[in-house]
C-alpha cells in the first residue's frame, strides 16, 4: 500500500547535462512496503506544482536506520527543474511505492534493453541477478549516456549504442538485439524500458526469436494511482489498462502496438 512521507536526499550526482541522480531514505519503504526497481516514487517538486511527478527507481536498498532508494530523472519542465536544484539534506514529500516491477528472480537470465531515461529502472534488475545479465543500452549521442559504469559492475556484458555514432554501436537497439539473439536465445526474458516505439520493435524481435519479453511503459500521469484516465493505455484484447497501477511493466503481449 502507498505511503506518503518526507523523505531526505542523503546523495546527488549530476550524471550528465540533462540528468540527475538522488539518493532518498525512504523510512522502511523497501523492507516493509517492498519497494523495488522497476516500480516508481510520485514526488511533488514545490508548493506551486499542484501534480506530483513519476520518477523510476533505479536501485533500493534495506538498510538502518532508513532504507534508501535511487532515482533518475532528467530535466524536462519546470517540476524536474525544480527537482534538480535541491541539495543533499533537503526533504521531498513521497509517495510510493507505486506500480508494478518486472517478474524475475535471481537465477534468471536477463537481456535488458534500455532507451534514454529508460536505462536506469533495468539497473536494479542487473543488480538483483548478479553478473548474470546482459545490457543493450542506447542514446540519441554520447553526451547522453549515463550509468553505464554502473551495468559494467552488476552486468556480464554490455553494449552500447547511439543515434548519432558517437558512442559504440551507429543506430538503435532492436539491430543489436538482433544480434545477441542470433547467437544466443537462452535468457529467461527480455526486458525493455524507453519510449514506445523503441519497445515495439524490442517486442517484435523477442517475439520472433521465442524469448518472453517485459516492457516498461512510460505515458504521462496525474494522479499516480490509478484513479483518473491520464495514463490508460490499449491493450491487444480491447481493454485498457492504467500504466500508473495496472504497470508500469507488462508482458509485451498484452499491448497494443499498432495504436
């Protein structure tokens, strides 16, 4: 069940010119509310923004006497702006945990397949499964990138891609996947974060090489809760479900790619 408290920023790192990375204790939100990658905080960012904003976590921790979780965001309005321009000791008011994370355990296999700002809720998972993932992360340039020392600690291999060429493989990352499962089609599952249309073609090549794929799906919210329509999304049987509660992961199949 979601919980609302003043949580303090015990680190910050600028991880490059757009993104940041905060470190929050968060009570006992991960040892007794489970807390967990994948899933997300709903932070409010001033007295002047009436909506809270939906930020990923990236990696949690139990810990005494405050359990703490890290998170990701880039700056991208004045709610993020504002974010950004706190300083370690300040307090943010949290409500979480939130969502649903990726089904994995820790003997599985994982190809994890990140995009941009979806790169960092897969971090925890390569975290949780110790050496055993494999990473395909990708970014429009190398000015972008982030966390990548981060998947060289908790990952087997990595491999990197950009828009632009100018960091490791030129284009994007379904032709890398691609790749990786020509050789290899032996994970347990894929798992994806980045913006739609990367997930699409993520889903469609995991499809065709027989490995189950999760995707984490990133839509604007209100609420955080499941209680307005701000995030729905359709789903391949008709139906529509909330990324807020019903997600943010889901099987790749259960989606409705061509809407």
């Amino acid at each position: 069940m979601p919980i609302e408290q003043m949580c303090t920023i015990v680190e910050i790192a600028k991880l490059n010119e757009y993104a940041y990375s905060f470190t929050l204790e968060v009570g006992e939100m991960v040892t007794k509310e489970g807390l967990r990658a994948g899933q997300f905080l709903h932070i409010q960012c001033g007295e002047g923004h009436l909506l809270r904003r939906p930020i990923s976590v990236c990696l949690c921790m139990e810990d005494a006497p405050h359990d703490t979780a890290r998170i990701v965001f880039e700056v991208r309005g004045e709610g993020t702006r504002w974010l950004a321009q706190r300083q370690v000791g300040d307090k943010l008011n949290v409500l979480g945990p939130l969502g649903n994370g990726f089904q994995i355990t820790p003997e599985d296999r994982l190809l994890l397949v990140g995009g941009g700002i979806g790169v960092p809720p897969l971090l925890g998972q390569a975290a949780y499964t110790a050496k055993k993932a494999t990473a395909v992360l990708g970014f429009r340039s190398a000015d972008r990138a982030m966390l990548v020392e981060d998947y060289h600690d908790y990952c087997k291999e990595v491999y990197l891609c950009s828009d632009d060429g100018s960091m490791g493989r030129h284009g994007f990352v379904d032709a890398q996947l691609r790749d990786i499962l020509e050789k290899d089609k032996g994970f347990t599952a894929v798992l994806a974060c980045g913006p739609k249309p990367m997930l699409k073609n993520v889903a469609k090549v995991a499809a065709e090489y027989g490995v189950p794929c999760q995707v984490s799906l990133e839509e604007r919210m209100a609420c955080g809760v499941g209680a307005c329509l701000g995030c729905a999304v359709q789903m391949a049987d008709g139906t529509m479900k909330h990324v807020c509660k019903d997600g943010p992961v889901f099987d790749a199949k259960e989606v409705d790619w061509n809407v």
